[in-house]
C-alpha cells in the first residue's frame, strides 16, 4: 500500500495518510478488485485538507492491481 501511495504522489502533508493507508489495506483484504465509487465511499470516513484525493484513489487502485499482480489478492 505504502508504495502505491508513494508512486501516485498520494501523500501530502502525512497528517492522514496513516488512517487513508490502514483503511485502504483493509478495504483491499475484504474486497480485492473494487471500483471507484466503493473506494470513494469507503475512505469518505478519512479527511484530507490538503486535497490529495484523486491522488489517494488512484494509489488505491494501483495497490489492488499490484495485489493481484503479487497473487496477494483473496
């Protein structure tokens, strides 16, 4: 996850990047592949004022594809 994150330049100023990177752990061990919106709905818990969202959703999306690249998906 954390090099995801790295790779998508998803970290500001690292206030909430631990919660955005737990919770986004979590998602992808329950649901391995899942879409944008669910990302979305599931990190909206999270707060970022430094805007980095769009980057955070695609560090996401990115962890999951490496995931299943790794055969670490369930």
């Amino acid at each position: 996850m954390q090099e995801a994150f790295i790779a998508r330049g998803a970290f500001q100023c690292g206030f909430c990047t631990p919660g955005f990177v737990l919770m986004a752990r979590q998602l992808l061990d329950e649901k391995p592949d899942p879409t944008e919106d669910e990302i979305r709905h599931y990190l909206s818990g999270n707060l970022c004022r430094c805007a980095a969202y769009p980057e955070i959703i695609e560090a996401v999306k990115l962890a999951a594809r490496m995931r299943k690249e790794r055969g670490l998906s369930r």
